[in-house]
C-alpha cells in the first residue's frame, strides 16, 4: 500500500516540477511622452497547465525593491517563449540598473534573470 501511494504522489507531483523555473530572456524599454516607461518582456517557461505556470514577472531596482509588476493570468502551454507588456512604468530618478525577474506558481523565483543598465542608451 505504502509503494503505491509513493508512486501516486511521484506520478501527481513529478509532472509540476518538470516545468522548471521561469527564465527572462529579452525585455525592452520604451519610454512613454509623460516620462514614465512601457516595458516589453520574454519569458520561457514549460507551463504544465493551471497548476504549474509563469504568473508573473517584475521589475526591481538594485536593492531588490520591486518597482512593477505584470501579473499573468493563465498558462501559456502553446506559446512559448511569449512576450507580454506593462506601461506606466516610474523608473525613480539616478537608477543606474533594473532586474527583470519572473516566477512561477510552483518554484516562484529562481530562473534566469536579466539585469539592464538604466537608462537605456
């Protein structure tokens, strides 16, 4: 009995870890006319469906503060890597550097994260 439940919980849970962490692999600024910034970023991640996908990414200043954040409201199974855009970004003044992180419904943080020089040139 007990071999059995491991090997249903191996077979329920194994799938969900499968999908891996969340990796950034482009973003782009675009500044907006009122001085706030339209950011565009990539993610590729192997949602595995409802249960296991990328929910979000955000945006942090060097100190780990997170000054945005794009919420991702469902599984992106078919499309991958895809790309999604947040606007009105306020990027506080003498930032020198940006982190773009992402996270996941089951490991949340930990994949690839991509660090921009601020501003853009």
């Amino acid at each position: 009995m007990r071999k059995n439940l491991t090997t249903l919980v191996l077979t329920v849970l194994c799938p969900l870890s499968l999908a891996g962490e969340v990796d950034v692999i482009a973003a782009r600024a675009l500044p907006n006319p009122d001085g706030s910034w339209r950011f565009q970023v990539t993610l590729k991640h192997a949602d595995a469906g409802w249960e296991h996908y990328a929910d979000r990414w955000e945006i942090l200043d060097k100190d780990g503060n997170i000054l945005a954040t794009r919420e991702l409201a469902h599984p992106h199974v078919n499309e991958q890597p895809f790309t999604r855009g947040l606007s009105q970004v306020r990027i506080p003044k003498n930032t020198k550097s940006l982190t773009i992180r992402g996270h996941d419904k089951v490991h949340e943080y930990g994949g690839k994260e991509l660090k921009l020089d601020w501003p853009p040139k």
